[in-house]
C-alpha cells in the first residue's frame, strides 16, 4: 500500500537514520537518485542543459549535490541560488564538477533543457518569494523536476495558496507526503518517483493509496459451496420518470458480477428499462445493503426512508444526499465537492481548496464513511483514516459515472466488505475501469460499468 507521511513522521525518521549514519549520507542518497531520474527525463548526458532553482534548505543541497553529478556526466548545469545561504559543500561540489552558479537570473546562459527545483523542501511555507516566481516565468516553457515536493504547496494538507511549481516529474525521498496525493496539490507533482532512503518510519501515516495487490487481498471470492444468496444481495432504489437513466447505471455498476443478485425498486416504467438491459436483476426482497438516491428527484426521501427501516449498510448518492439528516456507521456517503458544500453548510470553492480537511469534517460528523468524488477521490473514516483514488482519468469526469460508482461500492458492501474497504476498493476498480475503457481517449459511463468486470478479472490474476 502506498503511504503518505506528515512532515514530523520524516523529519524524525530522517533524524533517526543520520544518529547511524556518516555526515552527508543520506543527502548522497537523495542527490544520486535525483541525477538519476534527471538524466531519465533528458534522455541524454552530454550536450544537455540544466538549471538548478537553489534555495536555503536541504532540498537545495539536494539540488547542488545532483547538479555535481550531473555536470560529471557531461551535463551543462547551472545554479540559479535563490537564498543568502546555500548547501555551502554542495554549492562546492557542483564548482568542482564544472558547473557553474549565479544570483543574477540576467546573468544565465542559453535556455536550459530542464529546471530542477530545489526553492524550498518539505518546511516550506505554501507561496513563494519574488525573485523564485520570477525565474519560473522567465522559463515557464521549460519542464520542471521537483525535489521532494513542489516549491509552494502546503505539503500536509495539499492546499495550494499563492505561486507554486508545476513540476512534470517530483523525486520524493523515503516516502510519499500528503501533498503528492491529495487534490489540489497533486496536480502539481506530475509524476512520482519514490528514492528510497531506507527510513524507519513511526507514525502512521496520513494518506494510504491501495495499490493492485491491496485491492487483490480485499476482492470479494466465491468459495467452493457459494450460492447467490450467500454472495450477497444488493438493492437499488434509483431513478425516475426524469432521470430513468440514472437507474440503470447504478444498476450496471452493481451488476458486475461481485455479488450473488441485484435488486431493483423504483417506478414500473424504469424498471421495464432496467431489466430490459439486465434481464437477471429481480425486485423487492431481503437484501445486504441498499444504493440510495442516483436520479432519484422528489422521490429520494421517501427512498432513503424506505432503505433506512432495512438496517442494512446504504450507499447514500445524489439526490439522496439533501435529505440526510443522520446516518449509521455501516453506512457510505458520496458526494462531489458540491454536495459535500452543501452537507456542511460550506462554500464549493473551500471544498475543492482543502478537499482532505472537508472528508474528515464529513465523516466525524456524520459518523460514518464518506467519500469525496474528484480527481483524486477521498475516502474518509469517522477515525480520521484516509484513503485516496490515483487510478482513473479526465475522461471519467462524464455524466452517469457517480451512478455507476455508488452501485459498484453498494454490490462490494452487499459481498461483506467493510465500509472503507467497500469505498475504496470501489473507487479504485471504478477509475481503473474507466482507464481502461478510455484508451487515452474519451469515454461514457456506461463504458466504465461494462470494463469493472475485466478489471477484476486482471486484477486478481496478478495482472493490475
């Protein structure tokens, strides 16, 4: 499972691991990883160009000791050096390499293939200073490879307030933090690549992100004397004369073959659509857990109540959301940043700012677990335990794709799995479905829903 840390989980660690280790190791480390993904990104050694953005902390030693290499390699490396002080053996190392430094941004050669910023690390403040934000811009066309995080971004809440670096690649070092994961500071790491430092790590972490292998340990299996009944049943109570389509995709996102039956209940005519589609789902009956409230309009009330008496676990979605007034542990929640505004009484705008401060608020406050649709979906537990989305893609961002989810994560708490797990592992096979049915191009609903059984399959082969 892939985790992420808080600043003060690392630092001790870090310090930690420098009481057993010679002066300077574990930046020797993280410079040789750095020089090493650089020189992935250019491709080539000799006849590049490379710009070094130096501030005061470590993540500028980082930075000068990497340009050392670097320039070793045959590289023309230059260091920009933001600061009063630098990495005072690292500004050294990089002179002795051949490369060269300047705090004249007029002063610079040609245009570099590539900028590494090293402005600020992981005690940062979110912003950056004129003189840094001026150099960004002067080679705003010029790729960017982070160290450790973006220079800017809050890097324990993902926040984003005022200029920051876009980095198309961020070098972490010993673990993942908050802000790689979580929106809208992920946006700004680019890709990940993970040095590992070998770091004994105390704390908890933050943020988890299941990984192909979590997502197999958790996948509901038939065993041996499996019947339908025994797989689970989940209910579906969605739909109306308005949105009859709704129905049936929170139907075809249920109906993916991870439970035993499917349930529909709703008006006469949607359910002719629905079992038109999906001639195995049946009506009212004993079910396991219910999915509540895709296009559901004036009729979503009465379907929440309906769903509550059972005293089964209930995906709460849409429609059903507005007339929530408490909910049950077992439950699960899963609104979008307007929604969720709307459930605490917010501001869209804070929402989507600090999405992983609004999915906690949510779930302490209604005691149950929530998740947060959006481009790095959240999934919150009343403890404070928190699991992010990095499958899926921009094309998932289609109408009908939350129906589809909501039914997918009601089929996995029908199958037993509990409420965070069921969230989870749903919305990880839903964005997984959805990158695979796109193929890098666009992409409905209805195209998720029917790729969630391949990806089960590949996935418990081993093959995610």
């Amino acid at each position: 499972m892939l985790r992420a840390h808080l600043i003060d989980d690392v630092r001790r660690a870090e310090a930690a691991a420098m009481a057993h280790l010679p002066d300077g190791a574990l930046m020797q480390r993280a410079a040789a990883g750095l020089a090493a993904a650089v020189l992935d990104v250019l491709g080539r050694a000799y006849g590049s160009r490379v710009l070094l953005l130096v501030g005061p902390g470590d993540n500028g030693g980082d930075a000068l000791w990497a340009g050392a290499r670097l320039a070793g390699r045959g590289v023309a490396v230059e260091a920009l050096l933001l600061a009063d002080r630098v990495h005072e053996a690292g500004l050294a190392a990089l002179h002795a390499a051949g490369g060269r430094s300047t705090r004249d941004l007029d002063d610079l050669h040609d245009a570099p293939d590539l900028l590494v910023d090293g402005i600020v690390g992981i005690g940062g403040r979110p912003g950056l200073r004129p003189e840094a934000v001026a150099a960004l811009e002067a080679y705003a066309d010029v790729p960017v490879v982070a160290v450790d995080v973006p220079s800017g971004v809050d890097v324990d809440t993902g926040r984003l307030e005022g200029p920051h670096v876009r980095a198309a690649l961020t070098v972490t070092f010993g673990t993942h933090k908050v802000a790689h994961l979580v929106d809208p500071a992920s946006t700004a790491s680019g890709a990940l690549h993970l040095v590992d430092l070998d770091l004994d790590l105390i704390g908890g972490p933050a943020v988890e992100a299941l990984q192909p292998d979590d997502v197999r340990g958790l996948l509901p299996r038939p065993g041996l004397d499996a019947q339908k009944y025994t797989r689970g049943v989940v209910g579906v109570r969605a739909g109306s004369s308005t949105y009859p389509g709704a129905a049936l995709l929170a139907v075809s996102g249920a109906n993916t073959g991870l439970v035993g039956m499917v349930r529909y209940v709703g008006p006469a005519h949607v359910a002719d659509t629905v079992r038109t589609a999906h001639p195995e789902v049946v009506g009212a009956g004993r079910v396991q857990a219910w999915v509540v409230g895709p296009g559901g309009g004036d009729d979503a009330a009465t379907m929440l109540a309906e769903a509550r008496r059972d005293g089964v676990p209930v995906v709460v979605d849409a429609d059903a959301l507005g007339h929530l007034d408490e909910a049950a542990a077992d439950w699960v929640l899963t609104p979008h940043a307007g929604e969720l505004a709307a459930m605490l009484g917010a501001e869209r705008e804070a929402v989507e700012a600090a999405p992983l401060e609004h999915a906690r608020d949510a779930a302490r406050r209604w005691g149950c677990t929530v998740l947060l649709k959006g481009h790095h979906t959240l999934v919150a537990a009343p403890d404070g335990r928190v699991r992010v989305t990095t499958t899926g893609v921009p094309w998932l961002a289609t109408a009908g794709a939350g129906d589809v989810l909501a039914g997918l994560v009601g089929a996995l708490l029908a199958s037993g799995l509990e409420p965070h797990d069921a969230a989870s592992v749903g919305s990880w096979l839903h964005g997984a479905a959805a990158t695979q049915a796109a193929a890098g191009g666009p992409l409905t609903a209805s195209r998720v829903a029917v790729q969630i059984p391949q990806v089960v399959r590949e996935t418990l082969a081993g093959l995610g």
